[in-house]
C-alpha cells in the first residue's frame, strides 16, 4: 500500500514575510501520479478541511477539498477546488517552489489566474500586484520572471495542458479517499 506522506505549504511574500500557510497536505506518492506529471517532475498534494493560517496569526479552515501542482522551475502553482459543480482552477503566479523536509515553499507574486468550471481564464489581483511591485522593490528579473509565468500558466489553462485535467484531478482526490477513509 502506498502512504501519503503528510507535508506543510508555506507562502511568502518577495520581502521574505510570511504570507500563508496550509498546516495538513498530504503529498501523492511518485507511483500513483498520472505519466504526464511524471515527466515534468510535478509535486502533487490533497488537502481536505486543512487548517489555514495567515500571516497575523489567524486561522481558519478551507471549505472545499483541494488538489495541488507545483512544477520545479515553473512560475505558477495551480489548485484544483473540488465544488459542488465541479473542478474550479485557482492559480498563483508564484516563484518556483522549494521541497525539502516536508514543507513546501515559494514566494507569491499576487497575480493569480481562476478558470471556472467551462469557462475562461481570468487574470485578477493585478492591482495588488502592481502595488507590491514597486512596495517591495522587485527586480527587472522578477517582473520579467512573473510575466513569462504568467503567460506559460494562461497557456497551459486555455490549451487544457497539464495539470489543467478535471478527470485526473478527481483521480487523486478519489485514490486519496479511498485509502485514507476521508469522504
């Protein structure tokens, strides 16, 4: 039987401050990924009810079951938000994430893209991107690094490229499910 190894995803904003942190993911063994995520190397986590703490200190509890991806070397994490309707897609244009010793980092960059159950990708938060830009000084580099994230993830949402595969996503969560006893 494979185990699903219990992980923590920490964000954080480009000045180094926390930004958020998801206490309960469970990582998805290497064995059960689909060969698509297997051949970019993609890190994928189930979370269900987890605990949430933001940056002050307070805490609360996400509501729908989750699956994520993060990509090593790629500007964007996605999350699969399993709803009553289906799959809705809520996206981070973000550094490339850090994995080591269970926990899981990256630096979000604001900007975020949301694909609705059928419907088309939207950039949003592009307001509170512009601010922290010039807030916490970013780089040439990292604006240039945000951009390029940004477009390869409206490319991936509108093209239905990895991990943009609502029947995949509902894979995981199930096989999750099934194991661990969690409905």
């Amino acid at each position: 039987m494979t185990t699903y190894r219990p992980c923590v995803i920490k964000s954080f904003k480009n000045n180094g401050h926390l930004h958020r942190v998801w206490l309960e993911n469970w990582l998805v063994p290497a064995e059960q990924l689909a060969p698509e995520h297997t051949a970019e190397s993609m890190l994928v986590f189930i979370n269900r009810q987890t605990p949430i703490q933001e940056a002050d200190g307070k805490q609360w509890i996400s509501r729908v079951p989750a699956v994520s991806f993060f990509i090593p070397g790629q500007w964007f994490n996605v999350v699969g938000l399993l709803e009553d309707h289906g799959v809705r897609y809520y996206c981070n244009v973000a550094s490339p994430m850090f994995f080591q010793n269970d926990v899981l980092t990256y630096i979000d960059y604001d900007l975020d893209v949301i694909v609705p159950r059928g419907g088309k990708a939207q950039v949003v938060d592009q307001e509170e991107y512009e601010m922290h830009k010039v807030a916490y000084h970013y780089s040439e580099e990292v604006n240039r690094k945000v951009m390029e994230g940004l477009q390869a993830l409206l490319h991936r949402a509108q093209s239905g490229q990895a991990p943009f595969k609502d029947e995949l996503i509902m894979s995981y969560y199930d096989a999750w499910s099934k194991q661990t006893g969690e409905v």
